[in-house]
C-alpha cells in the first residue's frame, strides 16, 4: 500500500473527495482547466523559447532608467542570494533560528543609516513609490496636517501610487512648478505652496528629469513641516547626507544598489527617519538586543505598530517586504565598500553629464535643462516624424525612455522628448555607437 | 533528531577591517564634473572588505538561518511548500533579469507573454474575468482590492459605503488595509464552529457596507459551510464579497472563490504558486475581479490580440498605480513555471495531498494538543496549547522546544480566538516521513511538558542565541550600527 493509501486508511477513508465533503455540492468545481503538467525538461526548451522574444541589455544596450537602472552587479551578490537558507525563509518570526537573516538586515539597516544620515531604517517597503506613500501617511500621524507639496516634475507612476495612499486620509496633493530652465525646483513656487496646513514636503535629489539642484537644501529653513526627500542611493556616495539639510523622511529606490531592472520588480523602497519618529514608522523593523544569557542577537522588534497586533490601527498593512533584496543590497554595498560606491557615483556621474554634452553638440538635439545632472537627462528630439526611437531600435540600440508618449506623463513644454540614463554599465562603445546613430537618423 | 544549527561569532560586517577587491568598469577614468560644495558629501563610513570575506560573512550567516529547503517548515497561513528550482533558474537568466519595464513592447514579448499567460491561468484557477498581476505583496493586493471596492460604490455616487467587515478570525493585514483605502473596519465574532456567524454578519451589514472581507477556507482551516448564504446576504444589501487568498491552497481544483459568489479575490503567488519567500520578500498579491469591476483595474493591464502582446493604459476608470511598474516581475515568472510544471490536475492533487497531511497531522496530535472546533480542516489545523497550561508551560515555549528539534515552528498566538493557538499548515509538499517525524517531535514535547517542564521554558538550546529580550529591544531601540557607535 502506497503512503498515500495508508494515510487515508488511517483517517479512514476510501476517497480524497471525503475530505473535500464539507464543500457544499453546488459550489464544487471539478478540477482546472488548464493541460497537464510539464516535465521539467521540456519546461526549460519552452522557457527558453519565449525568452527568446525579449531582448535584453546584453544584446542591445539600453539607455532607459525612469526608475529602474542597469548597474553593474558583482557575481558575488547573486553568489550570496543562492543560498537557500536565506532565500527560502519565511519572515523570521522565530529570531533564535533566523539570527542570520536578521543580522544581514541590521546590516542593510546600518547601511542606508550612513548612506542618508538617519538612523532609524525600515527593513524595506515595496519600491521608491510606496515609501514615498508611506512617508505621507506618516506625516499626517504626525503632525496631523492635510497638505502633501510635491514637485510638478514627478513621475506620474509615483504620483499615482502617492494619491492612492493618501486617499483615505483625505489628504491633497499640491504640486510646486520646477524651474523650465535648469530642471530644478522653482523655489518661489515652493514657498508659495507652503502655508499652515502643510504636512509634507517632497523634493528629489537627482529628480525625475535627473538634475541635482543645490535649492534642496534650503527647503528645511521654510517652516515647520515633515521634509521628505528622494534620493538615489548610489549618488549618496558623493553627495551630502540629507540629514544634514534637515530631512525628517528620506525614502529612495533601493534596486539600484546590486539588484538586476527586472523587467521592473522586484524593487526596493528605502525608508529612514529620526529616531523621535519610530513609533509611528511603517513596516518591519530590525533591532539589537542581547539573548538571556548576553550574547548578541537580533530581533524584530516595535512590533506593536504592526498590522499582525495592532490590526485596523496599524501604521501601515504591509507584511512581506522586499528583505531579500534588502540582503543583495546589503551584499552589494559589502562588495563595493566605501570606495567602491564612491567610484561608482562619480562614473555616473561624469560619464551621463559628458554623453549630454556629446548629444547637444549633435545637429537637432537640445538640453533644455541646464542644471547638473547624475545619470540622467532629457533631451529634446528632432521632428516627431523622423521618430528616433524607432530609427535608433533598428539599429539595435534602445534610447531613452520617451516621457511624453509611455504611461501617463504629461510635459507639454517638453514635446517629443527622451530621458537619457548612462551608468557605469554603458561601455564607452555604446555611448559611442549611440552617438553615431543619433547623428545617423536626422537627415 | 539531533540538531544543531551552526554557531559563528561573525561581527557585523561594519566591525570588519579589509580593503576592496572588486573591479569596477572603467575605473581609470578621469572624474571631471564638478559638484557644489553644498551638495558634496565629507564623511562616509562604509566598511572596505575583501570580496572573499564578504562571502564568507554572508554564507557564514546563512548558515544561521533556516529555510524550507533545510526542513519541515510549518508556518500555519504561509503555506510553506518547496520552491522548484526550474522556476529560480527561469528568473535568473539575463532575458529576465536584464529587461526594462519601458522596453519597446517589440523587444520584450517573452516578458509580456509570460505575464499574459500567468493572468489567464489564474482566471482558470480562481474562476474571476480580470485580473492584474501589479500588488507586490498580499497586503497591497488587499490594498489595491479595497480601493476598487472604493471606486465601484464611488462611481456608483454611492458615497455612504464607508465600513468593511471583517471576522474576528481575519488576518491582521485585513483590518489595516481597510483602514489605509479609507473605510472604517466593524469586525464580527465566529460562531461556536469557527465559521461566519450569520447572525452576526445579518445585523453588521447595513447601506454603510461597502465590502465583507473574508477568507475561505477560514484561518482556523475551517470551510465556511454557508458561503452562499453569506455571498447572497452580503449582495442583497449592495455590498461586494472580497476573498483573501491566503488560503488557496485548501481548495483549488475543488471550488473557487469565482464560484462560491465573491467580486475580487487576492492570490498569494508566495505561498499557493511556490515562489521562494525571501526571508520577508518580495511576494506577489495579483488581483482577480468579476466582470463588473474590470474597469477599475490599476494600469496598465496586459492584451493579446492573437499576435501581440500589450500594455493598455486606456482604462477609463482605473484606481491608477499600486506599485511603480507591472508587478515583481521576477516573482510572476516564477510562480508561471509553477503552473506549467503542475498543470490542472497537478494543482487539483496539490490541494488534495496538502488536506490529506493536514488531517493526517491533525489526527496524529489529537489527544496531545486541544484542538477546538470541528476535526475536518482544510489547508491548516489550529490546536491550543491550553492543556499544558497546568504544567506552566505555555505555547511560545513548545516553539521554542520545536526549534531544538531542527524544525520550524507553527505560527503562533494567531487566529486570535484560539487561546495558545498552535497554527500548523503542513502543505502538499511534505513526506509522510517527515509528517511523522513533526508528529513524532509534537508529541515528545507535549510529555517534556508534563515530566520536564524546564525543558521547554530553557529552550532553544541549539540555536546560535537563545531566547531574546525583546522588552529591551522595545525599550532601548537599536536600529543600526551608527547607534552602537554612540
């Protein structure tokens, strides 16, 4: 008798539908339809089969960020994440049998901790727009205020995913102009949107249209309101802490550091703040404590703002997190140490501000922004006819990501125009064969 | 069943002294653009090691932990099961890992249609008419089930509709999302079987309603007999029927929750699709509605035209975005491989083999455990550690005693209305071998309770660290290692 006879035996019954008997017969259903199981070796042959129809970054260099970024991810990263015992884990609900998880997590805590200047760091939310959400929400705990001012010049994904969790707190979102020359904030404008029932404050170093402006550091002295700033993690290896302008929230696309775009997930968000603000903070939280006998060990802890004891008056509903892109994170940052990141920020840097300037010269293209920019920038194209996109895909190269055509973004003043994003993965050939082909499609 | 997970005394990687060993692409170039000076960064401390050490610290660190590829891993609503590795190797290779979300739809077909066919498989499965793979996570699939709930009673000019209920059995990410979409959670006590008290349920639905959130099989793996019932009552007073998928894995290839009448319907790809857990994440929360709600799907939603695959942002009245791009991709993918490994029928003797090992389990421990409410359980058994309370022992403790075993614990202290809940959900994926094994270490453990007390109250003993003061933690927070410094 096989296992699975015996163990009906032993409940003693002769049919599998007895256990399925407390489903009322006009509810049953019988069985899915969907064909039979495949064997594992075929499922590799058809797997392989459809991927064939993506073509990725290794076979035709992609100039797109928006959001999601090719960076160069040592092999050792992806080495660390193979390893079972931390990517087939559940949530360490048992701290005693899960120290190494937690620990790698205190770690990627540590990390963003240095990187922003805020101590106290969530274990991750989902991706940069979440956070942002989250950062809302938590500024309404707060100080108990309605208005949310973000820049006009934001992606309109994360403005939608921010409308969505504010909705039921009633709050409105007032968007301030940016500067049409540099691309950077208007600061007349922000302080014109600033008044007494302002929570929050939103500003973006780089922003959406890549340009890092020194306005940001201002914001801090224009009242008494939750400062909230997006950053890019990688360019905090050269630019200044945001705690040292005065950010309350500082919330960030964290898959940049050592995870692959993924055909754009899983992401990261990052999420930090001031230690006076924890008990209000979103999501899982690791901290160091000592076991009873003294010894080190960590834990999730503060639970009691989570939705698993504080059910409907919880901080925030999340749950599962991103932790195992936290821990490639963490990985990432080990492999690179502080040298490495700050190697990484200035190639960026220098490599998307030099590529700019190789594009302006070509005939037909146009910056319109003239402020300075980490690793991405707009640029405006010839005649919609000539359709650039199109032209530089045939010659196997893909451009930047056309704001006003995808999605839902709308910059009229822009017109038909691309956002360049180059990093260290860009070899100088195909920045080189990008320049050629740009300088190719306008006749 | 001896067991001892490995002990190191590895410091904190920021406690380590080395110096970098990676190259970087084109590192010899010269840094030329010049950043003001209110902007440049002075200080950073990153630690500097050698690649071979980071691996060290990290693999060293793995080694202290424990997942299911290690052993029996019977988290009660995680729904535990092996991961296949097919599925990981699928979402490693570089057509997957290295594609942009903005891609041309030309250049990224493969995607789309991986994407495409994981939607209608799930549609097949859950028996709904939309679905959108974009929740990142159950709780932001509640999330976004919610606000669509939101936007159907709006678009309705139906604003009174403002409370959402609950059980009192419901997971906690339940009455949370409820509260982030705006509504206002009235939760309602279980009848003496565990299930929906109609009654109950009768005098809380009102022209407030806006939606009765419940999962089915119930966190106690229980089914809810009177689902029709509960499905016509909740339609009759203009509310919708939102199904928390948490517990699909009781019932597919059986009935669905298309089927037994609910509007919107949350899967849980990390748990009943077999996509690894990740220590936390990343998961996947994909959304399933009925016709009448297809409208209001987040953007963009993916179409087939018989040669194309599409993204479609032309949804009149979409909620918009709950997360930045199309989902994590990377988890779709795999939970896709999983499909096609299983097949209808795979997915139907999946559900069949994991409530044969909860019922198996849960006869192998009556006697030894209390078990309130009725025997025939579904995914999940819910046994109380009341009986050992005279020995002063209570149900963390036979836990923490499960771990000196080598294996995981049970949920615990969840649903809320078993005192000293024990929530063990074995899944399909375990052997009878090791069903007997985890009985077997149960059962030890119940008579440690009674010879030897201490043994339980000491545990774990065979963990790097034993029992954590988490009052401190609370108290004195510590959340990374700039605070250590100070």
């Amino acid at each position: 008798m096989s296992d699975y006879e015996e163990m009906m035996n032993f409940l003693g019954i002769k049919n599998i539908d007895e256990l399925f008997s407390d489903i009322p017969e006009s509810v049953k259903i019988n069985g899915i339809d969907l064909p039979e199981g495949m064997d594992e070796n075929s499922l590799r042959i058809e797997m392989r089969k459809i991927l064939g129809r993506n073509r990725s970054f290794f076979e035709m260099p992609i100039f797109m960020g928006a959001g999601v970024y090719f960076h160069y991810i040592p092999s050792a990263v992806f080495s660390i994440l193979s390893r079972s015992e931390f990517y087939t884990a559940y949530t360490p609900y048992q701290p005693e049998i899960s120290q190494g998880m937690l620990q790698t997590l205190f770690e990627y805590q540590s990390y963003i901790a240095e990187l922003t200047g805020l101590p106290a760091v969530n274990a991750s939310m989902y991706d940069a727009p979440t956070s942002l959400g989250e950062a809302a929400r938590m500024a309404y705990n707060i100080n108990g205020k309605k208005e949310v001012i973000i820049p006009k010049n934001i992606q309109w994904e994360k403005k939608s995913v921010l409308l969505n969790y504010v909705k039921g707190l009633d709050m409105k979102i007032v968007e301030y102009d940016y500067d049409k020359k540099t691309g950077g904030i208007d600061f007349e404008s922000l302080k014109s949107k600033i008044n007494d029932n302002t929570s929050m404050v939103y500003a973006e170093i780089p922003n959406f249209f890549g340009v890092i402006d020194e306005n940001v550091t201002k914001i801090r002295e224009l009242g008494n309101f939750i400062f909230t700033v997006g950053v890019n993690p990688i360019s905090l290896g050269i630019l200044k802490a945001p705690v040292d302008y005065g950010a309350d929230i500082v919330i960030g696309e964290g898959q940049i550091l050592g995870n692959p775009a993924s055909f754009g997930g899983p992401l990261l968000g990052i999420f930090a703040t001031k230690m006076e603000y924890i008990r209000k903070m979103p999501g899982r939280i690791i901290g160091m404590s000592r076991d009873h006998s003294g010894r080190r060990a960590f834990v999730m802890t503060l639970q009691t703002r989570e939705q698993h004891i504080r059910r409907a008056k919880a901080t925030s509903n999340i749950c599962s997190n991103e932790a195992l892109v936290a821990v490639a994170s963490a990985a990432y940052l080990s492999v690179l140490g502080k040298s490495g990141l700050k190697r990484v920020a200035e190639i960026n840097i220098n490599r998307a501000n030099s590529t700019l300037e190789k594009i302006k010269s070509i005939k037909g293209y146009r910056s319109p922004h003239s402020g300075l920019h980490f690793n991405e920038f707009v640029i405006s194209l010839p005649d919609k006819e000539i359709n650039v996109h199109k032209k530089l895909l045939s010659k196997n190269i893909h451009g930047g990501y056309m704001i006003n055509t995808m999605t839902r973004n709308s910059f009229p003043e822009l017109g038909e125009s691309m956002l360049f994003n180059v990093t260290e993965m860009h070899s100088s050939d195909d920045i080189n064969k990008l320049l050629e082909a740009l300088k190719e499609v306008v006749p | 069943m001896t067991f001892h997970q490995a002990i190191w005394d590895e410091p904190l990687i920021f406690e380590k002294k080395g110096k970098r060993t990676v190259r970087l692409p084109d590192e010899d170039i010269e840094y030329k653009t010049s950043i003001p000076d209110s902007l440049k960064r002075d200080m950073l401390n990153i630690p500097e090691n050698e690649e071979h050490e980071v691996l060290r610290h990290y693999v060293r660190l793995s080694q202290m932990n424990y997942g299911v590829d290690i052993n029996t891993y019977p988290l009660g609503s995680c729904t535990m099961k092996f991961n296949p590795k097919i599925a990981d190797e699928l979402a490693s290779m570089d057509q997957v890992r290295y594609i942009h979300p903005y891609q041309d739809e030309d250049t990224v077909q493969g995607a789309l249609q991986i994407m495409y066919e994981l939607q209608e498989s799930l549609k097949k499965i859950t028996y709904m008419d939309g679905f959108t793979l974009q929740p990142v996570a159950g709780a932001d699939g509640e999330f976004t089930g919610l606000l669509i709930v939101r936007a159907f009673h709006e678009d309705r000019k139906d604003f009174k509709r403002k409370e959402i209920i609950v059980p009192d059995s419901a997971h906690g990410t339940n009455p949370a999302s409820s509260t982030m979409a705006g509504f206002t959670t009235i939760e309602i006590p279980s009848n003496e079987q565990g299930m929906v008290d109609l009654n109950a349920l009768e005098s809380a639905l009102s022209e407030k309603t806006a939606a009765f959130m419940i999962t089915n099989p119930n966190t106690l793996g229980i089914f809810e007999e009177n689902i029709e019932k509960i499905a016509n009552l909740v339609h009759s007073h203009g509310a919708l029927l939102y199904y928390d998928g948490a517990n699909l894995n009781g019932i597919m290839g059986k009935t669905a929750p298309g089927k037994m009448g609910f509007d919107i319907v949350h899967v849980n790809l990390h748990k009943t699709f077999a996509t690894p857990h990740g220590g936390g994440g990343p998961g996947a929360g994909p959304v399933g509605v009925k016709s009448h709600l297809i409208d209001f799907l987040p953007v963009p939603v993916i179409k087939f035209d018989g040669k194309k695959y599409h993204l479609d942002y032309n949804l009149g009245k979409s909620i918009g975005k709950v997360a930045m791009f199309y989902g994590n991709f990377g988890v779709l993918a795999r939970a896709w491989a999983y499909i096609k490994l299983m097949g209808g029928n795979g997915l139907r003797e999946a559900t069949e083999r994991a409530v044969l090992n909860t019922n198996y389990l849960r006869k192998k421990l009556q006697g030894y455990y209390d078990l309130p409410y009725k025997e025939l359980r579904k995914h999940e058994v819910v046994f109380s550690g009341v009986n050992l309370k005279k020995y002063g022992v209570r149900t963390l403790d036979v836990a923490k005693r499960m771990l000196d075993y080598g294996v995981h614990a049970p949920t615990i202290y969840f649903p809320l209305i078993v005192e000293e809940a024990l929530m063990i959900e074995p899944t399909e994926t375990e052997s009878r071998e090791s069903l007997d094994r985890l009985a077997e270490i149960m059962i030890k453990i119940a008579d440690e309770a009674q010879k030897n007390p201490e043994l339980l109250k000491e545990a774990p003993k065979n963990t790097p660290v034993g029992r954590i003061d988490e009052v401190e933690a609370n108290r004195n927070p510590i959340l990374s290692y700039k605070m250590i410094k100070k």
